[in-house]
C-alpha cells in the first residue's frame, strides 16, 4: 500500500511540475496577455511548489516507513532531497525577488546582489528546470528498482 501512494506522490508531482512549465505556461503565453499569463502562470508555479513540498515530504515519510534508516543512503533520498532544496530556494528564495522587482519594491538580496527581472526569471527558470530533470530520474528511479534502492 505504502509503494502505490509513493508512485501516486511521484506521479503527482513529477508530472504536474512537468505539466505547468512545460505545456501550461507555454500556452498562457500564447494565449492571454502578457501580463495576464504572467499572473496566472505566477500562481500556477506557486501550487506546483506547495503540491512538490507535500509529495516530497510524503515520499521522505514513506520511504522512511519501509527503509528506516537505510533511506539516507539511498538515491531515491538524495534525489528527493535535491527537489525538495530546489522547489524551497526557488518558491521562498527566488520568487519573492522576482515579485519584488515586479512590483517595485526593495529585497535585501536585491539591495546586496542586484539584478533584474529577466535576471532572476532566468535563474528561477534554470532551477525549475533542474527540478524537472530531477524529477525524470526519480520516475526513471522508481519504474527500475523499489523506490528505496
């Protein structure tokens, strides 16, 4: 039982983090105005991420149920763990200068480090896109051996 709901977890974030910035976002660009589908896309991302904490920790739970300790050794921990860092820094690091620098308000890493909006969209972006190619080894993980190898 554990196993289905950990494949439901995977299933879940994996393919909704792939869904919203891969054929969600592309077509609100395409099809509302910019600034439009920048709003929508913008909450779109910030479900995706709370959905990625909840399914992460409910794979790290699980996992820990059915390996105990053996899980910190696993590569279904690390990978996990690497998404769950990269939806964190993304949702509570990048975004909040990203809608800083859209509303015209000061950030203390804005103040320190600098920046612009296509600037830290760029690097929201990358990180996304790590957590994406993070999540493809978790599924491509957890269709070849038991997730707590």
């Amino acid at each position: 039982m554990l196993a289905k709901i950990r494949s439901l977890a995977v299933v879940a974030w994996v393919g909704a983090l792939w869904f919203a910035g891969y054929v969600a976002a592309p077509v609100l660009f395409q099809m509302l105005p910019k600034m439009t589908a920048g709003n929508v896309a913008g909450r779109l991302f910030e479900v995706i991420a709370y959905l990625g904490l909840v399914c992460g920790a409910i794979l790290l739970l699980f996992g820990l149920f059915e390996a105990g300790a053996k899980l910190f050794k696993t590569a279904y921990f690390k990978l996990v763990v690497a998404m769950l860092l990269c939806v964190g820094l993304n949702h509570f690091g990048v975004t909040p200068i990203i809608e800083a620098l859209k509303f015209n308000h000061s950030h203390v890493v804005l103040q320190t480090v600098g920046g612009s909006f296509g600037l830290w969209h760029g690097v929201s972006s990358v990180i996304y896109l790590v957590t994406s190619l993070l999540g493809a080894f978790l599924v491509w993980h957890c269709t070849q051996t038991p997730c707590q190898k």
